[in-house]
C-alpha cells in the first residue's frame, strides 16, 4: 500500500531531565532511497517535554512511500542537537488506500519502554534508534491491550506546503477541552470487555491544543471479528463539552511489554469530518458520549497468527 499520511505518536519519560529543547526528526528509507527527513518543528503542542505526550501527521502522498517495501532498518527517530531527550513509547502508523481503493489505516513500527537517551552527545546517548516493524493482526486477532492515541481541538496553524500537521486546521475556542474523566467502553458479543477511566495522569489530559498517548487494560480479551458496529463508546465523565481532533485506538496482542500484532480499531483522522459532534454531559449542548465506528481491517498485508483464546 503506498501511504498518503504519517502519524508519530510519542511520550516522553515521566523523569528528571527527560524532556529536551532540541529538535527531533523521522527518517524512511525504503530500497536503499530516502524517501523521507522530517524535523518536528514547535507546535501548539507542548512539545517532547516530561511526561508529555505528542502526535504529528505528516502528508507523505508524494514521498513513494509502499509499505511492503518497509524494513526494521527502515524508520528512524533521532534528535539534532545535544539536549538529551528520554521518550518511553513511539508509534507510527499510516493511512493510504488499499487495493479495494478503501482508506485504511496500518500500524508500521512501535518501540515501547524505550531505554534509549537520544543525544548527539555520545557521552549521553545515541543520535537516533530504529523503530521496528510490528505485524498486523487480522480480525481473529485475540486483543489485549488498547493503545489510545489523540488529539484535541485547537488554534492549529494552516497547512504548511508540505502538509505538515495539517489536519483541521481551524480556530476552536478553548471550552472544547475538559477537566472530566476520559472513559472507553468496549461490549463484545454481549460481555463487557473494556470499562476504563483516565483522569489526571502527568499528560495533558485532554487539553486544548494538546495530544495525549494512553495505553489501555481489557477485562476479558476478545477480537476485532468480535465487535459490532456499536461496540465502542468513548464517554466524558463530567460537564465540560469537549471535541477531538484526531483519535485512534490499535488492539495488541501482548498484555505488556512490546506488541508482536497491532490490529486498528478506530481510526478518526478529522472527528469533525466524520460528524461526530461534541461531546458534552448536558444534552442541550452535545451528547455526553459518542459510539466509534469500527476502523476497515487492512487489507493485501501480512498478517500474524494469533493464538487460541484462553
């Protein structure tokens, strides 16, 4: 599938002097060709700073970017300068259209519980690590983790000429973030599979502007075949009204640690594209919740095994 956009999801380590000034960058290369070198400038995101979660997209639609062409020496996170920066977990991912000419969105390379400091200084670290590939599950993927990645609405800077974070570009008053607990509910064939709130962790929970990269517990494992059309439903606990920019929640295969397979569950690039509205606890307002459609599973890519339900 050749990709028309890049998403980086990023937390930087909730530690003394894990965050940095300097600048980070991602590089592609494919068939011995770089296809692509991409400093992250300053956002209105609060930018790699500790405990701080960050998501970029990239338009890519002109860089030959084919995932079958990928490698684990492939994608490389680095840094520019000698302000050492200590990021626990970096996902990228892409959208682009497969054979059927359906959108979809893949999971590419995942590194979590990094133990790398990135540093241009040797004495502290190494310049920049490579981010593996990771496999796709297909729907019969036993699922057991959530990886939740968003964004919320803010005063974002018009599209740049390369693309660069320029998805919703639009001014959004800052009411539209919330102090409320953040809740996703997963039913699967009837059972309750996923019940979990987040409130007040290091990140920027839901704040204008800001990104935010949680990983999420399931009560009992299940599958993406599993799950109906109404299986999802995201909830804000509170009275604030709120509205996403961007969100996307991948299924993995491990409980903990690294994931092997990373299936897409949800994939909501522009939210008010996909007419879902606010959200917000009063009705005369919004909806206090809101059900997530079901992302397309990926098609004509490899897909890893999984094992028997237990």
């Amino acid at each position: 599938m050749q990709l028309n956009r890049l998403w980086i999801a990023m937390l930087t380590r909730e530690s003394a002097d894990s965050d940095t000034d300097s600048s980070i960058h991602l590089s592609v290369n494919t068939t011995g060709v770089e296809r692509l070198n991409r400093t992250f400038p300053d956002s209105q995101q609060t930018d790699q700073e500790r405990g701080i979660a960050n998501l970029y997209d990239i338009d890519v639609a002109n860089n030959r970017l084919l995932t079958e062409q990928l490698t684990d020496s492939s994608i490389r996170l680095g840094i520019n300068d000698d302000d050492a920066w200590r990021p626990q977990h970096v996902f990228v991912f892409g959208e682009g259209f497969g054979p059927t000419g359906q959108l979809e969105t893949q999971a590419l390379a995942i590194e979590t519980d990094i133990a790398t400091t990135l540093s241009t200084d040797s004495g502290e670290g190494s310049p920049s690590i490579p981010l593996h590939l990771v496999g796709h599950g297909d729907g019969d993927q036993i699922i057991r983790r959530l990886f939740i990645m968003l964004r919320s609405r803010g005063s974002d800077q018009p599209p740049s000429d390369d693309g660069f974070l320029g998805l919703g570009a639009s001014a959004v008053p800052p009411e539209t973030q919330t102090d409320g607990a953040f809740e996703i509910q997963i039913v699967s064939q009837g059972r309750l599979a996923v019940l979990f709130q987040i409130r007040d962790t290091p990140q920027e929970d839901l704040e204008f502007g800001e990104a935010n990269f949680y990983t999420m517990p399931i009560i009992v494992p299940f599958t993406r075949a599993q799950l109906d059309a109404d299986s999802i439903t995201l909830r804000i606990m509170g009275m604030d009204d709120y509205e996403p920019l961007s969100l996307f929640i991948f299924g993995s295969d491990q409980a903990s640690g690294r994931p092997t397979s990373l299936v897409p569950l949800v994939s909501i690039p522009n939210w008010e594209q996909a007419g879902l509205g606010v959200i917000d606890y009063d009705p005369t307002n919004g909806t206090g919740s809101a059900t997530l459609p079901l992302a397309p599973l990926p098609t004509g890519v490899p897909v890893v095994g999984a094992p028997a339900l237990v």
